[in-house]
C-alpha cells in the first residue's frame, strides 16, 4: 500500500498538472459516479491527507480517492498514449486542455461537498506531511493504549497519518525496538515520532525510498523487505512475521539482535 510520501507526491504532480485549469474531460467509471461532469469547471486544489487524495472543483465538490494496494494516478500530456494498464482498470480521467489525469484500479472513488470532507478524512490523526501536523497530538494518540504494540500503533491512521508498513518496521529498527514492543514501554516516544516525520519529509519528493543513507540499490532500507538477508548493521539474518489481527494482520520485519521487545506470539 502506498505511504504517506508516495500519496504527497502523487498530489503535487496532480496539483502542478490540473490546479487553476478548466476541465475539458470528465469520465467517472463507477455507477454511482457515472453521470458526473465537472466540465468547464476549474480545478481548485489537489492535495493530500495521510494516504487519501482529495481533488478540489469550484462550486463547492471533492473528488475523493484512496490507492489501497494497486491504484494509482498518472498524469500524461495531451495526446500522450496512456500506459499505467490496460483500459478497463481505468476508473478516473480529467483532462484540461493541457494534462490527462487517469486514475487505474481505484478501490476509493467518492464525492463528497468539500465543507464535508471530514466526513472521509475526519477521523485521521495529524498528518505527518500537512499542515495540522502536531506532534505532541501524535504522541498523545499513540500514548492512548500504553498496552498496544508500537507496529499496530504506528499503522492506526486515527494516531498519525501517513505510516505505512514500509516506514512501520524502519523505525521500531531505527529506535532500537521490536514492532511488538508495548507503546507505554518505549523510551522517549517523542523521538520516534519525530523521526517518523523526518524520514517521510525526507522521502516524499523521492521516486525511491531511502531510510539508511545510502541510495544504492540493496542497501535503501534496514530491514523492510529484507527477510533471511544479512542486517545491515550486524550481520544476523533479518526476521519476518505477520502482525496484527488475523483479519487485518501485516506483515513486519525485524532485527533480532539490534531490536530489544518481545517477539510475535507464537501461532
């Protein structure tokens, strides 16, 4: 599923692609959103929201959007060929007279007033690349349940927006704590929080995700992904283990001998 930097950097190419233009093609591919136009309106604003996309029109509407785990948005220019799949995964296109917008395999396509956007944004807690982002709020959220594991936590958008699998295990790595650490155990939470919102500000302009420093190919991540290889800091083989309900349970990774917590449970 994308992160909060890769959805970032998907608003701003949208935002430089279509804000301040009219709309010259509208075609909502869901039956709910069939008979939408939003022809010769102006785009206002596109931006993020944690992981959501929320594309502003005048007169008052929001094009709300969610990737999950396969959508995407791409922009083309006008009269380029469109190559993000084939065309019966297309469920968005808006076209200005200069940019193509298409979004492919959208799970989340809504629309909703934009003085009710909290109606599918509200509920998230301050988002790590916005404006409202607070992180004494996203200590205190995450503080809630001193009880639960730090990887479940870090993944509850209702604490902080933007945290993804990916940058869940690189920072219990870079804090020196298993995912299954008990948040109320943790040494000084205000660091991990911190260095949540340094690594993704670090990372959104970004096509590939570096947490370590090093941008060549096989040593960009500590531990994500990197399950039987060698840790990059000590040598011992790099462990994988779902983690979470077993009707929502992701997937986390780990170093056994740099990271002190306890292990997944057994089962």
């Amino acid at each position: 599923m994308p992160e909060g930097d890769t959805v970032w950097l998907t608003a701003r190419r949208l935002r430089e692609a279509l804000a301040g233009r009219t709309v010259v093609r509208c075609d909502l591919r869901v039956p709910k959103l069939a008979t939408t136009d939003f022809s010769g309106r102006r785009i206002e604003e596109v931006l993020s929201r944690g992981k959501h996309l929320l594309t502003r029109f005048e007169g008052g509407w929001t094009l709300h959007s969610h990737l999950r785990m396969d959508g995407s948005w791409r922009v083309y220019a006008a009269g380029e060929r469109w190559r993000g799949g084939p065309h019966h995964q297309i469920r968005a296109v808006l076209a200005t007279a200069e940019s193509v917008a298409v979004g492919y395999r959208l799970p989340v396509l809504e629309l909703l007033r934009t003085a009710e956007e909290d109606c599918a944004v509200g509920h998230l807690g301050p988002d790590l690349l916005g404006p409202d982002w607070d992180p004494a709020e996203a200590v205190r959220r995450l503080l809630a349940d001193p009880a639960r594991p730090v990887g479940e936590a870090l993944l509850d958008q209702r604490n902080l927006a933007g945290v993804g699998n990916v940058y869940k295990s690189e920072l219990c790595f870079l804090r020196g704590v298993t995912p299954w650490t008990p948040v109320g155990q943790l040494t000084a939470p205000e660091r991990l929080v911190a260095l949540a919102h340094k690594l993704l500000d670090a990372n959104k302009a970004r096509h590939s995700r570096i947490t370590t420093g090093n941008p060549r190919r096989g040593g960009t991540l500590w531990v994500y992904n990197r399950e039987h290889q060698p840790c990059l800091r000590c040598g011992t083989a790099v462990r994988r283990a779902s983690q979470g309900p077993s009707d929502e349970a992701r997937v986390s990774y780990w170093c056994p001998s740099c990271q002190n917590g306890p292990s997944p449970p057994r089962g």
